[in-house]
C-alpha cells in the first residue's frame, strides 16, 4: 500500500444507505454507497472489505477509522458505531466519531442552518453554540439563514473521513452516537418475571 499519508476509512449507516470512503491525505482511493432500507448489519462489513481492496488496501493499512454518528436512524447509527468500535479494538488504531452537522459543516464552510431529515416533517437541526434539536419547517425558516442539507451517502462518507483525519483522538476515544430523541421503542413496563428456586 502506497499511502504517505494517514491512511483512514469512514463510514455512515445512519440513514437509508451503507456508505464508505478510503482517505490517504487528501485523496479519495475508493468510495462507495449503496441504497438500502434495511440489511446494513450484513452488508457493512463486506462494503468496507470492498472499499480497501479498490484502495488497495488492507486492514492492517488502516491508521484510523471516522464513523457518522447521526443523527437518524437509531438502528443504523448504533450499527455503524459498533462496527468502529469493534474495529477500533481490533486494529489498536482510533474511531472517531462525525456528526452529521460535522460532515455538512466540512461541506458547507460558509454560515449555515445544518439540516438532516427527521421523522414526521420534522428536521434535526444545531445551529451554532446549540445543541442538536428536533424542528419543524417554520422553525428552521425563521433562523433566516441558508439551509444546508445532508449530502449525497457517497459524499457523507467522504466527508467523515476527512474529518477525523483532522482531529485529535487516540485509541482510548470510542465513539458514541448522537441521539437527538429517545427510540421510538420504550423498555417494557411489565414486572420482571420472578426466578423460583427449585433447590
């Protein structure tokens, strides 16, 4: 592998996609997305072996990995970041974890209103010095600024990896994912059942 840059791979399961990028300084070796509503789980590890055999690549090659961290899908977000965090571990090298805000601002250096789609009409918005938040079409209006939105999957992907090739982390930093709201599936209410001893 001919790489005399940091080698990093950043990847993106929060939304309805699987997306991955090989970084080696500024240059993109392989990107790729694929479009998908459900089966990331299966799907992303294979995407990562294909994106570093067209880099050239291998696993071992790696200096750090950048993962998206959301918000969005609560499925697909935690997928992702397990994925880092395993491979983290394995590999002895950082994960990092991206917002999607991080990506757009990389994007978009220029002021702006960050947005990514939400569920029911609404949008995850952070405008700057703000947490994240939940707003619906006339909120994001009345910030008066341009609206800058979730790029294409491939382009996510490559966005990620050029951020946590910037940033500072080491080894022992995990990565966590960026829960605007609570899952939409609750812990259940019931009593636990009771465990009888039959000694």
């Amino acid at each position: 592998m001919a790489c005399d840059a940091p080698l990093v791979l950043g990847f993106d399961t929060s939304a309805a996609h699987c997306a991955a990028a090989l970084l080696c300084g500024d240059r993109i070796l392989a990107a790729r997305a694929e479009d998908m509503g459900r089966g990331q789980a299966e799907r992303l590890m294979p995407l990562l072996q294909e994106v570093l055999a067209e880099g050239g690549a291998a696993w071992a090659d790696l200096d750090r990995i950048g993962v998206g961290t959301g918000p969005g899908n609560f499925t697909g977000i935690r997928i992702s970041v397990s994925a880092a965090r395993g491979l983290a571990l394995a590999l002895e090298i950082p994960a990092l974890g991206v917002s999607g805000f991080e990506a757009i601002a990389r994007l978009h250096p220029e002021p702006h209103l960050p947005v990514i789609p939400g569920p029911r009409g609404m949008s995850y918005v952070q405008a700057a010095g703000e947490a994240p938040r939940l707003a619906p079409p006339e909120e994001i209006a009345a910030f008066g600024l341009p609206v800058a939105e979730r790029p294409a999957p491939v382009e996510l992907a490559e966005a990620i990896a050029r951020v946590a090739a910037k940033r500072e982390g080491g080894p022992g930093e995990a990565p966590a994912p960026l829960y605007v709201k609570p899952a939409d599936a609750a812990p259940s209410r019931d009593a636990p059942p009771v465990i009888l001893d039959d000694a």
